[in-house]
C-alpha cells in the first residue's frame, strides 16, 4: 500500500493516477483509492472534525488491507492530516498478512499550494467561507518519518513518480523493469 499524504493541491492524486499507471505497465493489478472519491462514493455522511476524519482514514486503510491481501497493488491519496490517524492506517494495513506500507509525504508548501489551488478551495477557505480547511483553519500534522518525501514545487510528476517508483524497487516490492518487459514479450 502506497500512502500518500499531503495538504491539498500538493498533487497527490495527479501523482497517484500517473504511479496508477506505471505500476500496471510493471505488470501489477493496481487499484487507486481517492480521499474525495470514497468520501462522496461511500461516506457522504462524514464531516470534517477530527473524529471524522479519523473514521474516514481508518475505513480507507480497512479497505485497502483488504484490496491488497487479494495481492493488488493499492494507491492511497487522502489528506490524513493526523498523525495518529495516519500510525493507524499502517498498523491496519501491517498487521495484515505482514503487507507493505510505504507513506508517501507530498510536502510541497502551503504557498504553492495555495498559488495551485486547483479547486478553488484555499480562495473559499482564506475568504471565511469554508470551515475547517486543512492548512488555513485545521491542522496538518507533518510527517515525521515519512518513507519518502516530495516537494513537488520545482518537480514533474515523471520525477515525483520514479522516485516512488524505485523506492519500492529498492525495497524489492514491485516486478522489476526486466520481469515486466519479459512478461509483456509473452
Ligand atoms: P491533491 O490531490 O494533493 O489535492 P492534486 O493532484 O489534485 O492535489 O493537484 C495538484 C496540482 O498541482 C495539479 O493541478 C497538478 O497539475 C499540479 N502539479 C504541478 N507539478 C506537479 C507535480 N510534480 N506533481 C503533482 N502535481 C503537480
């Protein structure tokens, strides 16, 4: 399970979608949970107090231990501003049948954030009109000990994505470039 965690607009899921992509080119079943996407799919119910917040991770991690016992490679981009929350998710997805978790901090800055602000959320949440925004009105706790960090403020989202890419090759996690070319061949 890759984890990606972040302030909004750092792009975790524009980095998710092109390692969604790679990972399958690799030759692995790969499935993409997105924080926004599950939030509306599933738990439109939830808010975002802390205690929400709290269930919506510990349902995403549930799901996507699951997802992966099944042998699937599981994408995770979701804010998870709390670092206990974010403890949780790995405890989760560990315990598991012993499956990987790498967390992923996509620590690009608030004021390129803010400069990005692709859903014109931080103009809402700067003017008042949106409560309880991450980074302007809600914490973000930072992580401490990510497994991997990226500052997407001066990278491609090729960059972003190869240095996840060959973190989970050193790790020996996914099929190597040579297997996948093999297996194509066939
Ligand atoms: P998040 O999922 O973290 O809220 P998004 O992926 O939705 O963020 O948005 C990030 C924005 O930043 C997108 O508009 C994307 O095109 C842009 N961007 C610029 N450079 C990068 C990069 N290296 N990696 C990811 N996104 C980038």
């Amino acid at each position: 399970v890759v984890w990606l965690t972040g302030l909004s607009g750092a792009g975790k899921t524009t980095i998710a979608y092109d390692l969604v992509r790679r990972l399958n080119l690799r030759g692995h079943v790969t499935e993409h949970l997105d924080g926004d996407e599950i939030r509306q799919m599933l738990f439109p119910e939830l808010g975002f107090t802390r205690k929400d917040r709290e269930t919506n991770i510990a349902r995403i991690a549930w799901v996507a231990s699951r997802i992966a016992r099944a042998g699937a490679c599981v994408v995770v981009s979701v804010l998870s501003p709390y670092a206990s929350a974010r403890a949780h998710a790995r405890t989760t997805v560990e315990a598991l049948c012993v499956i990987p978790f790498l967390e992923v901090y996509v620590c690009t800055p608030l004021d390129v954030c803010i400069a990005r602000d692709p859903k014109g959320l931080y103009a809402q949440a700067l003017s008042g009109h949106l409560p309880e925004f991450t980074g302007i009105s809600a914490p973000y706790e930072q992580p401490q000990n990510p497994d991997l960090r990226l500052d997407t403020t001066d990278q491609s989202v090729s960059d972003s994505t190869s240095q996840i890419i060959s973190e989970l090759d050193l790790r020996g996690l996914i099929i190597s470039r040579t297997a996948a070319a093999l297996m194509r061949r066939e």
